[in-house]
C-alpha cells in the first residue's frame, strides 16, 4: 500500500488542469483566489560542464547552458506559488572548461558548484562522473555547494544521495534526502527528495575514488533501487518524515533499451531485460509511494509515465543534458494535489543570464588559451579513415604511440573515442602543414577523464581480452561489419587478425609480437586507460574482469600516471598525456607524421584461411612464374626486413607490385586478402603498360562496396574494369576474404591473357 499523508488525497491526473492558475512567486505564498497553490518541480540533468555560451573547443555556441537555466528559473519562480529545483548529477566532467578547473586548477572554487548555487538549485544528486575524481578533489566541490560563510554568490545547495553506502557502517556517505514544507493554506505540505546515484560507478571508476563504499546496501543482491525503496526509505519519507509527495531522482536511465553519449545522440540497443545501469522503469513498476521520478545518464530528453505496483501514473521526466524539465503539482487546500503535464522546456528559446556569465567569465579566460595554444606542427600524408573501430587508422596510431611514450609499455589498449566521422587528417585540409592544440587533441579523444595506467597481462589474457572485444561486432548480410563501443579494444604492439565467421573464442588468428607467435605465459606491459581497471566482480560492463581477473587492487598495475611525477599535475588524463606528447615531439623538433605502424591488425568477415590459402608471398611467387618465367631479369633487392632471399618479392616491389606495409615490413606469411590481390594485379598490369593511365574512375558497383579498404578502392575500381577476380551471382567483392591456390591461379591468367 501507498503510505500517503493521512490528510492527503491524491487526484486524477488533469482533474484540476482547468482552474490552475498563476500564483504570486515565493515558497510559502498561497493563491487565495481559487483555493489552488501551484508547486513547480523542475529538474536538469547531465548538464556536463556547460557553464558558458561559448565552447572553447570549436568556439561555437552552446545553446543550452546553465546560464539559460537562470534565466528560465526567474520566470519560472516568478509564476509559480513555489518550486523545487534539482540537478541530477554529471555536471564536473565533460567541457574543457571544467576539464581545465579539475585537472589544471584541483578543482579550487568549483565553477560548476558556482552555477548551481547561483540559479537556486534546492538540490544536487550526484552522477557516476561525480566520481571521476579522487575524493579530496570530489570534497571541495561538495564543501562549496555548502559554504554558507557568504564567500561565493548564491545560496547552499544540498547534495543528496540515499545508496553511497559506507560499506562498514552500512549507512549513506551523503544526507540521502531532503524535505521541503511549503505552506498550502496554512497546512503544511510537505514534499521529500530522494536521491540515487547510478550503482554502477565500479564499472566506471576507481575504487580509490570511492573507497570504502558501494552504491547499493550490502543486503542488495541484486543492486537495485526498488530493494533500496522498499527496504530503508519509504517508511522514512512516508511514515517518519511523515512527506505528502515524494520525488525520486535517480542518474539512471528509464530503461535498459536507450543509451546515449550526448545531445540528441542516443542508440536503441534493442535491450528490455532489467540493467542496473537504466532502471528507473524497475524501480517504478516494482514500487508503490513514488510520486515523480527524475530520470538521466541516458542523454534521453523527454517524459515518460510509468503505472506503479497499484497502477497508479507516476510520472518521470528526463532532462536529457539539453533542457530544463517542468512539472505542475496543483495542491488544493483540502490536501488534494494533482499532478500536471509534464513538459522539457527548450533552453535554446532563453537569454544568457548575464549575471551568471559575467561569474563564469575568468573560468572561460583561463581556459581559452590553455586549449588553443599550438603545441605542435602537423604535416605528413595522413589517412582519410573515420571507421576507426573497423579499420586500423593513423589517427588510433597517434592514441598508441603517446599512450607507449608516456608509460615505456610493450603495447598499447584504446577504443576509438573520436568525435563521430572524424579523423586527424581532417585538420590538415589541404594544406602540407597546419598547427595542432590542445583543443584537436579533444577531437580525436575526447574522454579526458580517462586516465591513463599501465598493467603487466599475460599473452592468454590479451587474447581472451580480443576475443571478448569481437563479441561486439556483427556481420551483416552485405558482408559489411557493424559494431563497436567504448569496451571494444584495439590492440597496438601486436599482429593479429580477427575473423568473424570464425566460432566465438577462436575469431583471434596470427597474434604475434615481433614475427613470432604469442604464448599463454608470455608477459607484457601494456598501456591503457583507468576504465578497464575499475572493473571488478561487482561492476563489469564491458566484461575486462571476467577475462582478465585484473583491477586496480592487483599486483598486475604496475604505473599510475594519475600520480605519477611526470604526469600527476595534469591528474593522468589521457587527453592531456596525449597533448605532452605532442609537445615534447615538438621540443625534439620534429613535426607530427603519421606515425609508421609498430604492429598490425585487420578484421575479417568470414573465416579464417584454410591449409590451401595462398599467401602474399606465394601469389607474388605464381606472378613472377606467370610474367617472367624463365626470363633473365636484373633486380634490386627490396629490403624487407621480413623476407629472406626471395628473388620473386625482390622483382615486385622492383616493378611496384608491392610495396609492403609502410614499416618495412611486407608479411609474406599472411594469407592474402581479395583486396590485396585486386592492387597487385591492376599494379603487375600497369608494370605491363596493360593498366590504368591518366585521370580514370568508374563506380564500383559491388554490394559490399562499404567495406573496401580506401587503400584498396582504386584496385577495385580497376577491377571492375578488367575482372581479374571474378565476383558471383550475389554481387559481393568479399574484400577481406583470401584465396585459393585455384582462385589465384584463375586471377593471374585472366591477367596474362588480358596482357597477350
């Protein structure tokens, strides 16, 4: 049963829509006009360090900010008999701005905790980002919410959070509610604020910055808000507190299905199954005593109503990191209250509040020209490729090679975090040469709350690492491949291949460090983010712990770049650890190139090669038998580091056949790929005089056209064309796939019959 108020009735949603009416502004005003006090709730969420109109990075306007939210709230206070407003946490991450404060200032006079205090908030939950810092960092924005010693502008703002539980003393580490009394009439009504934080901040962050705690009471088996409801706060905010309305805020989203990673981004994973990560649908549906649920995390804007375990409609509203949420309560004076439409004010339709600007000036001043100071010089003939979870990329390379600079590991981990279809070779246009800061660094890894570490993994545990990393892409039914997320790791220091049409555990082939075979036992070092060590058995989205048994509390760490003598000013960040590369390239005086590729990787629709795959030395060996036979030619040898006396290799890369792969290398051993055989042979053509001259280009018709490698599109294109390698009914060039000794064969003499 529902725990109401004795003296409260709740009424049908709508059935006083008609006579609510504006009422004069302040907490404890009452319209005596019509028996009606009009109570607005507004909440913002995921707001993410937007606290200037301007961004830095891109000098673009930031159109939702808070100070729009100040000016909305003085019309808001101004219309309404009260109002309560709350932020549901993410707001000391995600702009340079505060990005420059918490790492380059140690957080000192807080300019998001300035914002808060500024508008009014009544109430701060804390999001999983909350807790990106180490906990003294963590104090000084909650001590400054606080302050009341009348230092900084506005008023105390109250953060709360019922489930940051004290793992020895089982109690909340933070007031877990509030209570607001307004006066209705000259009754008391009295309105409580819950707060939960998202319980899955082990997945995310380190123990260090929580330590001590959990996000859910031990008893809490399976972490979720409904036990935390049902068990320890509604007798204490129904019975005790004795609250006519209760809000719940939670940063969690309102379902497992929908994700998001910024304004207007959000992805449909197709999941319904309950996630301790998005629960507040559970927590509704499982649940009586709730009256409104403030929902985030998920970057979702919009309202949603649930029906709880009475079937009774509670509203939830998610503010979604761009707008302001806004719910009338109608409380009549008999004790009835209804609960309006709830709506999400669009911020963009607000002034700037110049007050709050004028405050957040000096934050943006300092950080302007941290950002966009040139710390290097970029030139070189880098790649056009922005399918950087499908394709290994120079603009990846660069992650690796600061992430070995900076920690002197074997190998390097990193998901791609680019800004979405970007590429480093962007910034160049078409110029030989153009600056580079801080502010492109942010382009290609945007996420400079990752911190960066090293780590000692067995050969075993990196490859199970990679074969758990495949679980995330899917083959589609062009041959294309989809797929790939933030715990999906590309491996650098190593070859390997992944084949997906391989079965699950054994899509990994070739992994090999420095031309010979990895083993279970073999040891390195390797260079990764702060991410993958905060999983543990209690929180392992991604699945790294289950694999690897690693986490921060393991002998297996052996460097925190987070306090590291080099790196501890810049608090490890892997942002900023990759601008001190660029920098100290600089004082060596060398421009920033495309980095020459210390290991390679590709990844493969089908299966791996059979016994009778041919391999790039042996197609290279069947031209050469096919073209010169027993012909007398003069060669220069080709130097690979990776071939030995090979007379047939020397006389490609002689001709431009080949030409390797950028490092020296020319992996004689790997099987060859469709694509590779379709540039050797419009190569071994144009050696004949028989290939491609002057400006030329046809469509490429195949249906799996997408998953050409750019380097390999011009032989494609030549080989629609000339049709040395044959394409079946189905239309499909299969780009990744390999050959046959038969299929080379067939390819070459349709070659040399073209040629006679």
């Amino acid at each position: 049963m529902e725990q109401h108020h004795p003296t409260l009735r709740r009424m049908a949603a709508g059935a006083l829509a008609a006579v609510m009416l504006v009422g004069c502004a302040g907490v404890t005003a009452f319209a005596a006009e019509d028996d009606a006090f009009t109570l607005g709730i507004y909440s913002t969420t995921d707001m993410h360090g937007k606290c200037y109109d301007l961004n830095p990075i891109d000098g673009k306007e930031v159109k939702n900010s808070y100070l729009k939210v100040a000016t909305a709230m003085k019309e808001e206070r101004a219309a309404m008999d009260g109002t309560i407003l709350i932020d549901n946490g993410d707001i000391i991450q995600g702009s340079s701005i505060i990005s420059y404060n918490m790492n380059m200032e140690g957080g000192v006079d807080n300019p998001m905790a300035i914002c808060l205090r500024y508008i009014g908030y009544d109430a701060f939950v804390p999001g999983n980002h909350e807790f990106n810092f180490d906990m003294e960092t963590q104090q000084l924005f909650y001590d400054l919410l606080a302050d009341d010693t009348g230092k900084y502008p506005g008023t105390p703002v109250d953060a709360i959070c019922a489930n940051y539980i004290n793992i020895e003393t089982q109690e909340p580490n933070m007031t877990p509610y509030k209570v607001m009394t307004f006066d209705v009439g000259g009754k008391e009504f009295k309105v409580g604020i819950l707060g939960f934080e998202n319980v899955n901040v082990p997945n995310w962050d380190l123990p260090t910055h929580y330590e001590g705690s959990d996000f859910v009471h031990k008893d809490n088996t399976d972490r979720t808000y409904a036990y935390e409801w049902v068990n320890y706060w509604q007798k204490a905010l129904r019975e005790d507190e004795g609250c006519d309305f209760v809000i719940v805020s939670c940063h969690s989203g309102e379902d497992s299905g929908l994700v998001g990673a910024g304004d207007g981004d959000v992805i449909d994973t197709g999941k319904t199954d309950f996630s301790p990560e998005n629960q507040v649908r559970h927590l509704v549906e499982n649940t009586t005593g709730i009256d409104m649920v403030i929902a985030g995390h998920n970057h979702t804007v919009g309202v949603t109503e649930m029906k709880n375990v009475d079937g009774q409609t509670v509203p939830c509203v998610n503010g979604g990191t761009s707008t302001l949420t806004k719910t009338v309560v109608t409380i009549a004076a008999d004790g009835t209250f209804t609960i309006g439409e709830s709506q999400n004010l669009d911020l963009t339709g607000y002034e700037n509040d110049a007050g709050l600007k004028e405050l957040m000036q000096p934050y943006y001043d300092r950080t302007l020209p941290f950002i966009t100071e040139q710390i290097g010089t970029l030139s070189g003939d880098w790649d056009a490729e922005t399918d950087l979870f499908h394709v290994q990329s120079d603009t990846m390379n660069l992650v690796h090679e600061a992430q070995l600079w900076a920690t002197g590991a074997d190998l390097s981990l990193a998901s791609p975090v680019a800004n979405k279809d970007f590429c480093i070779g962007q910034l160049l246009g078409d110029a030989e040469s153009a600056p580079i800061s801080l502010k492109d660094c942010y382009s290609f890894y945007k996420y400079d709350n990752n911190l960066i570490y090293m780590i000692q993994m067995t050969g075993k545990q990196i490859k199970d690492w990679l074969e758990d990393c495949t679980k995330d892409f899917t083959v589609e039914a062009d041959g294309t491949i989809t797929g790939g997320g933030f715990g999906t790791d590309q491996l650098y220091g190593l070859d390997y291949d992944i084949y997906m049409g391989n079965p699950e555990g054994s899509r990994i082939v070739n992994l090999s460090y420095q031309g010979q075979p990895v083993t279970d036992d073999q040891t390195f070092k390797v260079a990764l983010n702060s991410y993958r060590l905060s999983a543990n058995a209690a929180g392992d989205e991604f699945g790294w712990y289950a694999v690897t048994g690693i986490t921060m509390g393991t002998d297996a760490v052996l460097w925190d770049g987070s306090v590291s003598e080099q790196f501890g000013s810049i608090g490890g960040s892997v942002t900023l650890v990759i601008a001190e590369y660029i920098k100290a390239m600089t004082a060596e005086g060398k421009d920033i190139t495309p980095p020459e590729a210390k290991s390679h990787w590709t990844l493969n629709a089908g299966t791996s090669p059979a016994a009778d795959t041919v391999t790039r030395q042996a197609f290279v060996e069947k031209l050469y038998d096919a073209i010169v036979g027993d012909a007398s030619v003069e060669v220069s040898p080709a130097a690979f580091t990776d071939v030995a006396d090979s007379f047939a290799v020397d006389w490609a890369a002689d001709q431009g056949i080949v030409s390797g792969d950028g490092t020296g290398k020319f992996l004689p051993d790997q099987a060859i790929t469709r694509e590779q055989a379709a540039i050797m042979l419009m190569n071994a053509a144009t050696a004949l005089e028989k290939g491609p001259t002057g400006a030329w280009a046809v469509q490429i018709p195949y249906a799996d056209a997408a998953s050409i490698s750019d380097w390999a599109a011009d032989g494609a294109m030549w080989n629609v064309i000339a049709q040395y390698i044959a394409v079946g009914e189905n239309n499909l060039f299969n780009p990744q796939g390999t050959l046959t000794a038969a299929e080379a064969d067939a390819m070459i003499a349709a070659l040399t019959a073209a040629e006679a």
